[in-house]
C-alpha cells in the first residue's frame, strides 16, 4: 500500500499543478483574435449580406485584419459567435462574474432594446448626443478600446451573454479594437468627453475613478440627455496619439457638436496632409457631396470590394472609414486608413463623433484595394 501511494502521490500533485490557471486565473483584458490569442489591435469588416447567395448566415460573415497579419482574413465563423475575434473580445464583459474592479463604457447612439435593461431601463429616446459608437473595457492593467459601427451593440452586461444584433447585419460594418495600458484611458476618457457619446450602460469602480476621472465622469452623466452634453465645458475638438499596449502609434480624432463642420474635409485630411476617401452611410438626409475646395481631396466612395470577397455599393455599407488614395512616401502625407462613427452629412456636422487613424502599409493597402469607385468633385463617377 505504500508504495502504492508514493507512486499516486506525484502524479496527482503535478496534474494539480498543470491544471492551475496562468496568470492568477485570469486572461488579460484585451483585444483577441480568432484564435484566442491576445493582440494588440485588430480591424473587421463585417460584410453585407451578398443577396446572390442564400446561406443562412449570410451578412454575419466578416474579413479580419490583425497586427503581423498580410492583409485580410477569412473570419473564423461568424459576428455572432463567441469564438470569433469580435465574440472573444467584446464577450469579456459577461464574463467577468463577480469582478467588481472592472471598468467599462458602453456607448452608442442606437442602443440596444428595452428589454435588455430589465429595470434597469432609463428613456433618454429624445438625447441628440455623438453620432458615436464604442466599447471601453479596463482593469487596474491594461484594456481595450473597440470603436465601431453597427446599431443597437454590443447587449448591456446584464444581458449576461454577447451575441451580435439582427440590426447590424443587412449591410457593411466595421470594427477597430486597440488594446491599451491603464494610463492611456486617462485621455480616451477625456477624447469620449468632446465625443458626447450617448452611454446606455457603464461602471467605474472606486478603485479606478481617480485613473481614469473624465470615464468616470462620462458614467455619471449617463443618465443625461445629448442636450446636456452639447452645453457641457468641453473642447469642441482634439487630435492626440494614442499608443497601443505594443508600441503602435494611433491618431485619436474627436469632435464635439461645436465643432460645426465635417469631420473629414476640414480636419483629418488637412491634419493628416493628405487626400481621402470616405465610406460612410449615405441613407440619411443632407449627405455632403465629395469636396476638393480646401486643397485635399476627400471623396466618398460608391463602390467597395474589401478582400476580394465580392463588390457591393456603399448603399449597403453602414462603415465609416478613410484611407489615403496613395501610399506612404508617394508625395505629401499618405499610408493613412481611419475607422470611425460619423458619417459626412449636414446633420451630422453638428454631433459630436470621431475617428482613428493608423498608418500601416498593410492596412493601408486592404482599405486601399477595398475602395473601386468614388463620386468625384463636381459630380459623377470615377474610378478611385
């Protein structure tokens, strides 16, 4: 019998050990990719539904872009999937059980449905703030920032699990998730701040609120109508780099509803030297016509084919995003890709939103190659 137990002994022990989770037992709040890995940053572009085709997961299928990829990929599964980029990264949330030193914001200025509130649910139906969508998810290390597209996303933390809304998949989204060090939420905060996004659920704990102070502030106002916000003490806008957990440089551009102008046209390109051109959602009144009148170029795109997949109009496409029409080092400027919330329209000159922008020869060449037709200054259709 003894030796019976001295031989169990050891064994039993180091399966113990083996099965102890690293890290304390838990993961670090990042953004991930497909395979679970933690990354630095990513790009997804959620495709629309290709009518031609009949699978019943069609509009839920998306390209994935990470750091050290070539270029787009075949997303594993779909949007909806807890085991997809997106699933894996927004899907923390819910699974943070008890964890009460975790921040997070969520904001967007179509939420979700009432139901998902429970009696949690404040009408602020009537609040005209950002045209700005997004994820902020931190612990006392490091967090991510997801800006994105798509309405109604993601669920409130109670509704206990992720999954991906009807409402985002008839057309186009886009996604850019960044992960980022604790102090980098001191100014994504603030940057959020002259955004004056509509919050629909958020939690700072006591033990974060005096690091990160303008998140906290955001949350506490959440309650409140856009109407507030648009009389709140802020800048009507800001451009700062932001540097990722790695090392990459972003451009973080974000105006308020005093800004009173586009986006795109009177700031980014002129900020950034360089032309662009813009896809963003043209079913929505006063939509800006392209516009060369400042000395750049800025173009909305009419016809897209990200990855080669298959070619849809931007009339199918609810992304907001910008690339440089040539590459870095050809001229002034250029190598530029930014994804965003805002829209170029009349109304939408007048509501807080932004955009982040990153100059990366890969990506750069995945929105480039995306980008076929665009209207050109003065009207009608020329190759981009």
């Amino acid at each position: 019998m003894g030796s019976t137990v001295i031989s169990v002994m050891p064994l039993f022990l180091s399966l113990l050990i083996l099965y102890v989770p690293l890290g304390g037992g838990t993961s670090p709040i990042s953004c991930y990719n497909d395979q679970g890995d933690a990354v630095d940053w990513f790009y997804m572009y959620k495709l629309p539904k290709d009518h031609g085709r009949k699978s019943p997961k069609e509009g839920e299928k998306y390209l994935l872009l990470e750091k050290g990829s070539e270029g787009w990929t075949d997303g594993k599964g779909t949007v909806n999937d807890t085991t997809g980029a997106l699933g894996r990264t927004v899907g923390q949330l819910y699974s943070q059980g008890k964890n009460t030193e975790v921040a997070y914001i969520l904001y967007n200025d179509q939420r979700p449905p009432e139901e998902d509130f429970g009696d949690r649910w404040v009408d602020n139906s009537g609040s005209r703030g950002g045209h700005t969508k997004g994820v902020v998810l931190l612990d006392k290390n490091q967090g991510f920032w997801l800006v994105h597209s798509t309405p109604r996303f993601p669920p409130v933390r109670q509704a206990g699990e992720y999954y991906y809304p009807s409402s985002g998949v008839t057309n186009g989204q886009n996604f850019i998730c960044v992960t980022y060090p604790l102090d980098r939420f001191r100014t994504i905060g603030e940057q959020l701040q002259i955004n004056q996004p509509n919050v629909y659920d958020c939690h700072v704990p006591e033990s974060l609120a005096s690091l990160v102070p303008a998140l906290a502030a955001i949350c506490e106002k959440k309650h409140l109508s856009g109407h507030t916000f648009a009389h709140a003490k802020t800048l009507s806008n800001r451009s700062v780099t932001l540097t990722s957990k790695d090392g990459t440089n972003f451009i973080s551009f974000a105006k308020g509803a005093s800004f009173d102008n586009d986006l795109y046209h009177s700031w980014v390109a002129p900020t950034l030297q360089s032309d662009l051109l813009v896809q963003f959602w043209i079913h929505s009144k006063g939509i800006l016509p392209s516009d060369c009148s400042l000395g750049w170029k800025v173009l909305d795109i009419t016809l897209i084919n990200p990855g080669q997949k298959f070619t849809f109009k931007a009339s199918h496409d609810h992304s907001k995003w910008a690339v440089s029409p040539k590459a870095a080092g050809e001229g002034v400027g250029g190598g530029w890709v930014c994804v965003g919330d805002i829209n170029r329209n009349e109304a939408e000159e007048k509501r807080g939103g932004g955009t982040v922008c990153q100059q990366d020869p890969v990506v750069w060449k995945a929105y480039r190659t995306a980008a076929l037709e665009c209207e050109a200054c003065g009207g009608g259709t020329i190759q981009c």
